[in-house]
C-alpha cells in the first residue's frame, strides 16, 4: 500500500523565513525517502510582501502545487495572512498559526518559523527527527544550530500541549 500524498501550504510575509522553512521540510522529507515537490509566490515584495511555498511529498509526486482546499497542513507566520491563507486548508485539515507560541518562550525574535516547524514534525511521523534536524544544520549556519534546535524541541513540546495530529 502506498502512502497518500502530504500537501503543506507554508505562508507568511517576506522576511519571516517562509521559504527557509519551506527548504527544510522538503530537505527532511528528502532526508527519510520520500519523492518531494516544492513551489514558491513572492507578493510584489521579497521583503514585507505576502510569501507562500507549497511543499508536496509521498511515494510519487507528479506537480508541486497544492490545489485550494487540499492542504493537510498551513502553516502561517504571521497573523495578518492567516485568513487568506485558510483557503488552501482541507475540511480537517490543521492550521498552525504564531498564535500557538507565546512569543515570550522564542528561543529567539527569529525562531518563530523553526517553532512552527517543530509542532508540524509532531504530526508527520513518517518524517524521523534525524532527517529534520539534519534539514536543519544543512539550511542554517552553524553559528545557530543550537538555538534553531531547541526552536524546534519547543514546537515539539508545543504541539503536544495543542493535541496536533497526523492528517486523517
């Protein structure tokens, strides 16, 4: 039996680290053997515009686009583009929204995509925290290697506290 294709929708404003996101999980999904698929919208500017990255990955992905109302997962980093970002969401699919952290337990002003990041591993199993946290060192510099992965430890905490759950 196969498994069924994992579509992630990944939005937020330029600057906010949407597409380095978007890098990891396609390079941890990469990472446990999975075939992968990743498109990317910049608004009308890279920094401050609207940013999305449409991340598709299963045993065989034939387009990398994620057709509206399909997404198992939109992950949102900023609050001003959850509503518009809500429309690629699939009847029981899961949102994930800054909402979820208290910006206060960031491990740093910038971590809040790694945060994020973190509670969408929670409810992908198929993708080993290995594979995520070698995403993570290949896509980020050394320097916060340390800092990004416990980011990512607190998602995970997170995600348990929200109840986030693989797609049905």
């Amino acid at each position: 039996m196969s498994q069924p294709v994992v579509n992630v929708v990944l939005a937020g404003l330029g600057g906010q680290g949407v597409i380095k996101a978007s890098d990891i999980l396609v390079e941890a999904a990469f990472g446990a053997g999975f075939d992968v698929k990743k498109a990317e919208v910049h608004g009308m500017s890279q920094r401050g515009g609207s940013v999305a990255s449409d991340v598709r990955f299963g045993q065989e992905i034939l387009s990398p686009m994620v057709p509206p109302g399909t997404a198992d997962f939109v992950v949102v980093l900023s609050e001003d583009q959850v509503e518009l970002a809500r429309t690629h969401l699939k009847p029981g699919g899961t949102l994930l929204t800054p909402a979820l952290v208290d910006p206060q337990t960031l491990p740093h002003p910038r971590s809040l995509n790694i945060v994020l990041l973190g509670i969408l591993s929670a409810a992908l199993p198929q993708i080993p925290r290995n594979c995520w946290i070698e995403a993570l060192h290949a896509n980020l510099k050394e320097k916060v290697h340390a800092i990004n992965e416990q980011a990512f430890d607190l998602g995970i905490a997170l995600a348990g506290d929200h109840q986030v759950a693989p797609p049905a």
